[in-house]
C-alpha cells in the first residue's frame, strides 16, 4: 500500500497531467478528460459524464475556485472519499513519480521530533497527513505541541513493550477485508497487520498516566474550539496507533465539547467498531449520520462513508436487511464507491437475493479489477444459483490476487464438494488448514471429503484432528459413523460417502403396521420444515413473544395494490422486529435465520416483490413452528390474522383469509403440494366468517390443512432421541430420532432414510413392513409383550 507521501505525489501528478491551461484547477472540460482517461473500460455517454461532473462540483463545492475549477486538495479528498483508487488510476494513466520528490521526502523522515518541533511551520513537518489537512486537520498552534508530547509518549511505550517483547500482532490479511472507510479525512489506512498493545503491564499504566496530563492541559485551554481541536487531534494520534480504548475516550470527549459535529461521532463509532462494541458503534454512526443530514452541504461529501461504515456496524449485529439500505445509498450518493458496491453485493449474497448480488459484485470488479473479495463473494452467489462451473475460475481469480484468500479457498472447497470432486476439496481445505491451523469447519469437511474420495483411514485421522479443536457432538457421530463402516465393509456399488449398496422403493411397497407410524411423505415434508425450524432457531423463539409484538407495537395500516387495507411493513423494519424475536441468537445465527426466513418466507408473501410484507399474515405463518403448545401456536396463528386490518374489530376472521392463510401455509412449508394449490385461492370473494373451533378443524385436517404439525410436533420431541447400538442399516450412522424397523427382515432405518425410501439391496421383497419407535423402551415394551403372546400360545398348547 502507498505511503501517505506517495498518495500525495500521486494525486499531484494526476492532477497536474489534467491542468492544461495550469491555472490551479480542473475545469468541467478537463475533469470530463480525467474521468474518461482513468476509466478506459467505460463508455460514458455525454449525459452521464455530465451527471458526474455535477455531482462533483456539487459534493466539492468548498473546494471549487470559480471558473478554475476544482482545486489540487480536492481532487485528493475525492480520492480520499473513495471516490477512486489513486494507485490503479497512477497506473492507467501510465505517469511516473518525481524522483526529486521522494529524495526530498526521504530526507525529511529522518529528522527526530526534536528536530520537527524547531522548523515552522509544524504542518509541513508532521509526518501524520491528515494533521495538515485544510478542513478536518489541526486548527490551533497550542495543539501541535499536545500532539509533538503524545508522539513522544507513544514512542516510549513502544520502545518499551517490544524491548520487552509484550508488542503482538495478528495477520489479518488472510481474511476477507471489510473495506470499510476508516477515516473522514486524508488519512493512511490501518496497516495490514493489528497491533496489539500489553495493557496489562507498569509502562502502559504509566503511558495512560502521562496521557491523563495531555488530557487535563487540553480541557484548560482558551475557547471551546481550541479544546475540541486538542482532544481530535490526541484521539486521532492514539488511533494511528492503534491505540483504541484510549482514541475513544478522546472522541467521546470531543462529542461532548460539540455534540452537533460529524467526526467525533464518526471516529467514535470507528473505534467502537474495531473494539467489537458493534452497538455501541452502529449509535455514533447514528449520530454522525443526523448530523451530517442537518449540516446541509458542509458534510455533504462525508455522507457515503457513513452509510458504508453504519451497514458495516449493523452487519456486525446480524442486521444485514438493514445494512443493505445503507450500502445501496452510499452507491447512489457515489457511484464509484467500489466498496459499498461490494459490500451491497455481499449483504445482499447474505439474505439469499442471489441475482441482486451478482449484478452489484460484477459491477464493482468493473471499477475494480484486482478486488480479490468482490471475486470471492461473486463466485459464491454463482455456486448458490446453480453455476457451479462459473464460479470456478472466479474463485481461482481472488486466490490469483491473495494466494491466502481462507473464504475463497474454502468456498471453493464446498464447491467442489457438491460437484462429487471430492480429492480437489480436500486440497482446498489442506491449503485454509495452512494458513488458519485451527479452522476446525475446514478440518471437518477436509475429513468428509477424504471419505468421499473413499480415504476412510486419513479420514479418521482429519476427523480426530477435528476433535481436538472442538469437541461438538456431530463430530463424535461422524466418527462412530467411521467406526460402523470398518465393522461393516461398504459393498463395492455402495456411495463414496459411506453408504452401503442400497435401492429406492417406490411409495406403494411402504407399507405402515400401525396407525402411530409416520407415513413416507408425510415424515419427508415433515422433516423439511424441521430442518427449516432449526436453521431459523424459531423453536427457541415462544410463540408468546408474536402475541406480545402485536399488542405493544402499533403498526399503521396501508393499502396495497388491490386497495386491500394491511399492516405492510418493509423488510428491513420487519429484520428489526425479527432481532427482537431472536435476540438469544449470536449475530452470524442470526444472519443465516433472516436469510432462510428471506429465502423460505418473505419471498412467498412479498410476491410482487414491493419489498414490504403483511406483518399480520407473516406473525400467522410463523406462529406453527415457533415454541410453546401446538394448541397455543394455532391460537396465536388465529389471533394474528384476527389482528389484521380486514379482520379488526370483530371476533372471528373472514373465511376467505382463513383459507389464503392455510394455502400460504402449504405453499412455504410443503411447497410440493401448496404451488399449485395457491393459484385456486386468488379472487376467493367468500364473507362468511370462521370462529376458532372452525378454524382448527381447517387447520389439522391432514389433506388441505397444516394436519402434518402433530408429525413435526413428534419430530421436536424425539429428534435428540438415541437407540443405543442401532445404526441406520443404509447411511450407517446412530439412529437419532425415530427408528423404524422393518418387521419381516429386521433390518433399521433412521427418519432420512425411511424418507427418501432407502433399503438395503441385500433385503429384495415386494413390500415392507415397518413400525415406527420413538424410543428404545417403546421397542423394549412391543418385545415383551411378543414373549408373553409367545409364552401364552406355548401354554395353551401344552393344555
């Protein structure tokens, strides 16, 4: 990365190629020339062209000088904004540094500080950039000497904590950046790698001490001005450094000294965020938000940096729905910030809005080429829409530009586990193992690739050097799983995975021995909803709490299209009630709920795609597969759609929405079955009206109703359920759950299996016979009582 001298020369070289009349300034006419020089690639029509200079002029206005144009310092502040990437644009552009230039930068950074505090003015000896600068830099002389004593105090420490070998730093390069804009003004990006200081020790205590003193002789100064001016500039130094719980304190006290002012906050919520306090952060960003909106044009160009950094905040809650409305207006108000593009794509991949994603991705790879992350969030919205083959090379692209890229390494390793190639996985995850020695997920996967590559040895020893980093409970399963396949030789036309030689049988050969067992289709549809309660943690959401957001929340009412009165509300507004639901989740959980409840829910009731969602109707929907009885969820699921606007006011609901509500059920949760079903509902015009009882007969009846909640009810209650020794006799792993025996071969199947219609292929008959056990004393109980049928029988005889 280009020092901040280099920055400066660069932007100077760039701005002097332009200024061809060299009066100072980049009229309208020759901005047009730099926009299209740097741009090659693009082919601006004269009305766009227009509509950029416009809003550069408009942005930039302070930095204007009439018919000139716009100025060297604003020029660089674009760049600064990331309007551009000044390297990238050097390069294009094909210009070269002064040679003179970087001999005479090279001779001023040897100078001591001694030597600095001598030479006037101070702003052209400061080696930190931002203090020059004309808006957001130091105002006041009494300031420099502050910062001159705090570069001292920062040295010492320094010096001391490496002497000492406390000073440690972390590679963060390995990881996907999150390109946020750290500073306001001109400023040099956090290095690569995170300093982190000893604060445990006599120095760092005696360095806060002495930094306490700084603090006082700021508070004493001569105006208000000068104070703020101090407590920035001490907060911003501290920051340089990394030096974070202590820059905070500064801008928190500079908040309060002008509370209406943009950067305090604005450095507060950056530090705040780089601290982990992603709350805390997202209230500053808040903050410097208002006031940036009410200071009209003065902040006007800060705006795009404060909506990228508060989407960031509130990713780093789990709120992507709502860090995706940030992004988006941070890319209208710049539209070449390639970074809030990048980051619209990635929030966007991250609630499921693929093609959304795709477009945004590609568009800022467009500006930026060499964007390694934009490849690697790009390539994994293709994987989730299907084109795998795609999405290759465009992983290989951003492990070309960071060879230890961990998220494309390992998404390319997931990709090339779906696509059967189960040995170029396991290299994938051997290359993250390599960089990240304790990323267990990839040693995990590693193990599951190597037994689809049919390793089963290497596998056992990649499963075991899992279980040394986590000891989670799937992993102990898995191997037990390996354990049963070493007893067991997989036949030779078994799957790669494990399984043993199986066939599929058609549903009619299924047959059930009693009404207790689950029907074949009705366990697999009942299963999908299970599997999609567990990803949305909903079970672990009472249904009481949809009740509750109904009472205390008063949600105006609005029209939709039909002219049909209801409680619409946007997505990222409904994400914020979610939260509420969900708050026990931690904040990456909670990212994957809202992005299955996106995916699986708002994509059915949102049909016309306006982005706002009938809060009534979507309470309704959730209510079955939330916590609590199934007699309570169904209550709450009528006292939703009794809470809509065109139910309100009376005790019972229209039939017509009752009706809609129990399609809309079918058609999110059983998807096979509701499709169809949901195109018969459309322009139902019947006004009777359905009381409660009424209502549950619709629901539990098991043809055109949600009757399959008493199998998903079951699977709530048995799906932690052991059968001791019994392993699936298809996928080999311990039966959890339901075990259904099949009562002429004896052999078992686990709640998968028994589903998909998975048998042995050594067990050919023309029907089978199972009975369903929801446990080992339910199994234990149907054997005693065959041994005393037995015993009976033997004693009649006998007579």
């Amino acid at each position: 990365m280009a020092t901040r001298g280099s920055r400066s020369e660069k932007v100077k070289r760039i701005f002097q190629q332009f200024d061809a009349n060299c009066d100072g300034g980049l009229n309208r006419e020759e901005m047009a020339d730099l926009v299209v020089a740097v741009n090659p690639r693009v082919k601006f029509s004269d009305a766009q062209i227009s509509a950029i200079l416009d809003e550069v002029f408009r942005t930039y206005g302070e930095f204007i000088d009439g018919e000139k144009g716009l100025t060297y310092d604003g020029l660089l502040r674009t760049y600064d904004d990331g309007a551009g990437d000044v390297d990238r644009d050097f390069d294009a552009l094909g210009l070269e540094l002064n040679s003179d230039d970087n001999k005479g930068k090279s001779a001023a950074s040897s100078s001591s500080i001694a030597d600095e505090r001598v030479l006037e003015p101070h702003k052209k000896q400061r080696t930190a950039a931002w203090a020059a600068s004309p808006n957001h830099g130091i105002v006041f002389d009494e300031t420099w000497k502050v910062v001159d004593d705090l570069e001292i105090l920062i040295k010492r420490l320094k010096a001391k904590q490496v002497k000492d070998g406390k000073m440690k730093g972390d590679n963060f390069d390995a990881y996907s950046d999150p390109g946020w804009s750290r500073e306001l003004g001109p400023s040099a990006e956090l290095s690569e790698k995170r300093v982190v200081w000893e604060e445990s020790g006599h120095d760092y205590a005696l360095f806060v001490k002495e930094l306490g003193v700084l603090r006082t002789k700021v508070d004493g100064a001569r105006s208000r001005e000068e104070a703020f001016d101090g407590h920035m500039a001490i907060g911003r130094v501290l920051y340089e450094h990394q030096l974070f719980k202590e820059a905070l304190v500064s801008f928190k006290r500079a908040c309060e000294l002008q509370p209406v002012d943009v950067r305090p906050h604005f450095r507060a919520g950056n530090c705040l965020y780089v601290l982990g306090r992603h709350g805390e952060a997202k209230e500053e960003f808040t903050l410097a938000l208002e006031a940036a909106e009410n200071g009209g044009n003065q902040w006007a160009f800060l705006l795009p940096q404060i909506h990228v950094n508060l989407g960031i905040a509130l990713e780093g809650e789990g709120m992507v729905m709502s860090a995706c409305e940030h992004y988006r207006e941070a890319a209208i108000l710049c539209p070449t910030h390639f970074r809030a593009l990048k980051l619209l794509g990635s929030a966007l991949f991250g609630v499921g809005e693929y093609r959304a994603a795709v477009k945004a991705l590609e568009e800022a790879i467009f500006m930026k080429a060499d964007y390694a992350d934009a490849h690697c969030d790009l390539a994994s919205a293709l994987h989730a829409m299907g084109e795998g083959e795609k999405a290759i090379p465009v992983f290989q692209k951003a492990i070309d530009l960071k060879p230890g890229h961990v998220d494309a390494l390992y998404n390319l390793g997931g990709l090339y586990m779906d696509m059967g190639r189960f040995q170029r996985a396991s290299e994938m995850y051997t290359r993250v193992l390599a960089v990240c020695p304790n990323h267990w997920r990839a040693q995990l996967n590693k193990a599951v690739s190597l037994l689809g590559a049919g390793e089963a040895e290497e596998a056992k020893k990649a499963l075991k050097e899992a279980l040394k980093m986590t000891n989670r409970v799937e992993l102990h399963d898995a191997i037990s799983h390996l354990k049963q396949l070493q007893k067991k030789k997989v036949k030779a036309n078994g799957s790669a995975n494990g399984e043993g030689a199986f066939s599929i049988v058609e549903p009619s050969k299924f047959k059930t021995v009693s009404e207790k067992t689950a029907l074949r289709q009705e366990l697999a549809n009942a299963l999908a909803i299970r599997a999609f309660q567990r990803i949305t943690r909903l079970r672990g959401c009472d249904v009481d709490l949809l009740k509750k957001e109904m009472t205390d929340n008063d949600v105006p009412v609005s029209y939709s299209g039909g002219g049909v009165p209801e409680k619409s509300i946007r997505k990222p507004n409904l994400e914020v009630i979610l939260r509420r639901l969900l708050q026990f989740l931690k904040p990456e959980t909670f990212q994957g709920a809202v992005k299955a409840i996106n995916e699986g829910i708002l994509s059915v009731l949102d049909e016309n795609g306006s982005g706002r969602v009938d809060l009534g109707m979507f309470f309704a929907v959730l209510a079955p597969i939330c916590g609590g009885s199934p007699d309570k969820r169904k209550r709450v699921a009528y006292d939703a759609l009794l809470w809509r606007p065109v139910n309100e006011g009376s005790a019972q609901i229209k039939k017509a929405d009752a009706l809609r509500y129990i399609k809309l059920l079918r058609a999110i949760y059983i998807p096979s079955h509701g499709v169809s079903e949901m195109l018969e509902v459309h322009g139902d015009a019947d006004l009777s009206l359905v009381s409660l009882s009424e209502f549950l007969v619709m629901f539990d009846d098991p043809d055109w109703g949600f009757g399959i909640m008493s199998s998903l009810v079951k699977l709530e209650t048995g799906d932690r359920t052991r059968h001791g020794r019994y392993a699936c006799s298809v996928c080999r792993y311990p039966i959890i759950g339901s075990r259904f025996k099949e009562m002429k071969s004896h052999f078992s199947l686990c709640n998968q299996c028994y589903s998909e219609g998975k048998v042995p292929s050594t067990f050919k008959q023309e029907e089978y016979r199972f009975k369903e056990y929801g446990s080992e004393s339910e199994a234990m109980k149907d054997k005693c009582l065959c041994f005393n049928l037995q015993s009976k029988g033997s004693s009649n005889n006998d007579s």
